[in-house]
C-alpha cells in the first residue's frame, strides 16, 4: 500500500536523539550515530518527530510501505521498556463538538521559532498566531480560537522580532497559508505581534487576510478587526 512515511536524511542528521524521544511509536532509534527508522511498521506516518529535528533531517514521504501496525507498535515499546500508548486518533479539529475544556490542538511543535518551514501540515492552512500570554487570559482559548487552525505562538517582548518576522514571512511564501488570526493582549509589547505580522505578510509577496483579537488582562475580547 502507498502511504506516508518518515524518511531521515543521515547526511543532515548529527544524532542529536531528539526525534527518537520524539517518536511515541518508537519507530526511530540510534545506530551508529545516526537516527534510523527501525520499522516502517512502526511510523504512523503522521510526522510528530519531524519539529524535534533541528537540523531538518527528516521528511514525510508517501512511499510503497507495510501498514501501521498499532499492536506491533505495543510489544515493541514493551521490549524497549517505554509504556505502549492509546492507537492514534482523528486531529483534534476534526471532531464535530467539542466541551471548552477539550484540547483542540492539531500540530506540534507550537513555537515560532521550533516551527518547520516546510510541515505538510502548514500547505494551504490557516494559521492561528497568538502571544504567549493568551491561552492563560482567554478562559476557552481552545475552542474559541484553536479549533481548526495551526497554532504557532511566540512572545514580541523576550523573542527575536526580527527573526519571527523573516520566519513567518517563508512560511507564507513556501506554503500558500490562507488566512492568519492574530490574538494578542491588550499590554504595550503585544502590539508588536501585529506589526510583525504586517511585516511578514508584506515581505512575502502574498495576499493573505489577517484577523487581529486583542484580549484584555481580564481574560475578554476587547477588539476584533480585520487587516
């Protein structure tokens, strides 16, 4: 059967081990100072390890392979001694209702900076980009906001503006993004995340409608406005 799959690049792999500790399946393991993928059987092919890797070491593929096998999965972890874990699931923003306590979260890694250009997930999506602070203001930050977006955050203030900008501007330009919601608080240093967006959306050459919600210390939606 044809399905995706991870494949490591051992010329760009430094053997960091950060995709092995990545991998919940424990599909990818150390051998002789690179990661290998020790079965395909293994991989679920939903590409979770490829935002540990920092050296872009790691792609999904679609590929010829064996079928995930989630019960092969469970005895491989016990004989490598790691807990087995529940079989996959549907992306949390697939389901049709959900309770505000409920996790809407569908991409991993969250930072900006961690954020691979080029995941299969950001092609055509809609980005949710808000500051840190947010998700501890705004009570139902999941449902209200998370909910079938990729969420990317970062902090204007105690991170590299500079470099957030030229980020999100490639991650634009390499994935025909369709839509970007800004949720900052109402604080001074949170305005620099609208800027910085502005910033990147112009830089990039693409027309892409931005959403701003600013949200108030007090935890309610003080604003909303469209770009």
């Amino acid at each position: 059967m044809n399905r995706k799959i991870i494949v490591i690049d051992e010329e760009k792999c430094n053997g960091c081990g950060q995709c092995v500790t990545g991998c919940a399946e424990g599909a990818i393991a150390l051998i002789d100072g690179k990661a290998k993928l020790v079965s395909e059987v293994y991989c679920d092919g939903l590409g979770a390890c490829i935002g540990e890797c920092p050296v872009g070491a790691l792609t999904l593929v679609e590929k010829e392979a064996p079928e995930y096998d989630q019960a092969a999965v469970d005895k491989h972890l016990a004989t490598i001694g790691r807990a087995p874990h529940a079989a996959p699931s549907a992306c949390p923003s697939t389901a049709p209702s959900a309770a505000p306590t409920q996790s809407q979260l569908g991409n991993w890694p969250l930072q900006l900076t961690l954020m691979p250009i080029n995941a299969p997930y950001l092609e055509r999506a809609s980005l949710l980009l808000a500051a840190d602070c947010t998700a501890f203001a705004y009570p139902d930050f999941h449902r209200h906001f998370v909910k079938g977006k990729i969420a990317i955050i970062g902090c204007p203030k105690l991170d590299d503006a500079a470099a957030y900008r030229e980020k999100l501007a490639k991650i634009i330009q390499a994935n025909h993004i369709e839509y970007i919601h800004v949720v900052y608080m109402e604080v001074p240093c949170c305005g620099g995340l609208v800027r910085l967006v502005q910033q990147a959306v112009s830089d990039s050459g693409c027309k892409v409608p931005v959403k701003l919600t600013k949200i108030g210390i007090g935890g309610e939606i003080k604003d909303e406005s469209v770009l």
